[in-house]
C-alpha cells in the first residue's frame, strides 16, 4: 500500500548529497555545526567542510576510487559527520556499522556491501582489526581519543 502525503512533492536537485547538504555551509562558516558535550568539543561548518575537503583528498591519494565503499564505525561524534560527508565528496560510498557489534558481525558487513576501507575508534581497534583482516580490508583507520564505549 502506497501512502501520500497531504503537502506537495519536494524537489531534490540533482546534485551529489554532500554538496546538497554542504553546499551553503561556507555562508555559515562560523555557525555551530556539532557540539560534542562530552569531550567538551565545538565544531564549526567552516570546520567542518575543511575537513570533509581534507578526507576526500586524503583518500583519493590512498587510491580511494568513485564507488568504493567506506565503512565507517564510530559513535555519536563530530568525525562522524566529517568522515560521511569526506568519503562522498570522494566518490566513495558508505557503510556504516554499530560500534557495539561483534567481530564477526563486523566481518559479516564489510564482506557483504564489499567494503574496501573502514574507519573506527582505538576502543574498537581489536574487533575492527580482526573483521577487517578476514574481510579482506584495504586499509583500516583509527580515528580520536574517544572514552571507552565499545
């Protein structure tokens, strides 16, 4: 059963997400973006497109190439944001896994959407490094200094 809305269609233009999303962004360079309460962190959009541009072409030197898929297993944090919107300004795809899930689930979905990279937090390292090692990984990130929560 299809369901409609009472309000009109939107219009999505058709350009990539990230532009979507980011493409005003420098117009509020020094507004918030993220506040990250816990590590008492702020981030700015100016921030945070200069760090997304920063991903991209990081990972386009690693031999990032248009469609390759990204995992990317981090908590609630800014570099989230900043490792999601990198990776589609890159061409890249993304996956994205639960923090909290086991070895062997995190094996399972890097083989199953052909993973290529991921990306986590040094809590996670030892599951992510034993998945990515049987799911034949490229290259594995770690990323922060964030509190235990794996």
């Amino acid at each position: 059963m299809i369901f409609r809305s009472p309000y009109g269609d939107v219009a999505v233009p058709k350009i990539p997400f990230h532009e979507f999303v980011l493409g005003r962004a420098e117009q509020r360079e020094n507004a918030l973006a993220f506040i990250d309460p816990d590590a008492q962190r702020r981030v700015t959009f100016g921030e945070l497109v200069r760090d997304a541009r920063r991903i991209a072409a990081g990972l386009a030197q690693r031999g990032m190439r248009k469609g390759d898929v990204f995992a990317v297993m981090l908590p609630n944090v800014p570099e989230f944001a900043t490792a999601f919107f990198g990776v589609l300004a890159a061409g890249g795809i993304v996956t994205t896994l639960n923090p909290l899930y086991t070895s062997d689930e995190i094996a399972h979905q890097l083989k199953d959407s052909g993973a290529k990279y991921l990306l986590t937090i040094p809590p996670c390292f030892e599951r992510a490094s034993a998945a990515a090692n049987s799911a034949g990984i490229r290259e594995l990130f770690v990323v922060g200094d964030h509190a235990p929560i794996c």
